[in-house]
C-alpha cells in the first residue's frame, strides 16, 4: 500500500511532507495494571522494598509499541483521520470539497501528501502541535526509498 500511495503523489505531482516523533514509545497509556522494581540508583531510600505501578509505557515494554499506536489512533480521530481497513499504517482525511489528506505512519516515521499542499501543512501543523516532532519538511527518503521530485 505504501508503494501505491507513493506512486499516486508522484502521478498527482502532490507534495509530500515529513515528520519524526520523538520518543515514540513514552507517548502511550497503559490499559493494565503493571508494577517494576525501582531501577538501580533511583530507589528511595527507606522504601527500597517498594515497587513502581507504570501509568505511561516505557522502552523496553512489550505493550509500549500498542500502547502508543492507541495513542496516535485516537488523536488522529480527533483531527478528522480515519484508518484503512486494508493497512493499518494509512490514515485518510476527507474534506468536504473532495480533496483529502492521507498519513502514511511507520511506527515513529511520518509523511503526509494530498492533492492540497495547504491543507496537507494544515495538518501537518496540527500534528505537530500535539506530539513533539522532528519537521522534516519536503520528504526525501521514507521506509528507505529514496523519493525524487
């Protein structure tokens, strides 16, 4: 599907932006109740006994990668995106004078086209102001393609 969605842009000529989010996996909240043992050199003394409840995921944690995909599943919800039943990485804004805007989401990696290039930075902006990313601005490369204007 990426493959397609790449090919169309470059048929349609739309622009193709990019972003990084960071720190990717401390984003999602926990569903389940789980506890660790204080890591060595932060336990508090006196209550070295004492284990952590996790409200937020962590590296390391085999929930954290569901964790942070519920996380970016709702909040793209609330900006007006819905996921492809065909691939869960394509997500697809549609807008009431036909245009759309389509995500193209790889774990932590990001890039947004459409046929609007003012309405894909619109959006773009928007996500950036709820997660903390890295602009990457005109996209060259994505998932190791190399992309060519």
């Amino acid at each position: 599907m990426v493959h397609t969605i790449l090919a169309l842009a470059a048929l349609e000529k739309w622009k193709i932006e990019g972003l990084d989010v960071k720190s990717t996996f401390l984003y999602g909240t926990l569903d389940e109740e789980l506890y660790m043992e204080q890591p060595q050199g932060f336990k508090v003394l006196g209550n070295e006994h004492k284990v952590l409840r996790l409200k937020k995921a962590i590296y390391g944690l085999k929930q954290a990668a569901r964790a942070w995909w519920h996380e970016l599943d709702r909040s793209l919800k609330a900006l007006g995106f819905s996921c492809l039943y065909a691939d869960a990485g394509i997500f697809v804004a549609k807008h009431t004078d036909g245009t759309m805007v389509i995500i193209l989401m790889y774990v932590d990696d990001i890039i947004l086209t459409g046929p609007n290039t003012t309405l894909v930075v619109s959006k773009k902006k928007l996500f950036m102001d709820k997660w903390e990313c890295r602009d990457l601005g005109e996209c060259r490369e994505f998932l190791r393609m190399r992309i060519e204007y």
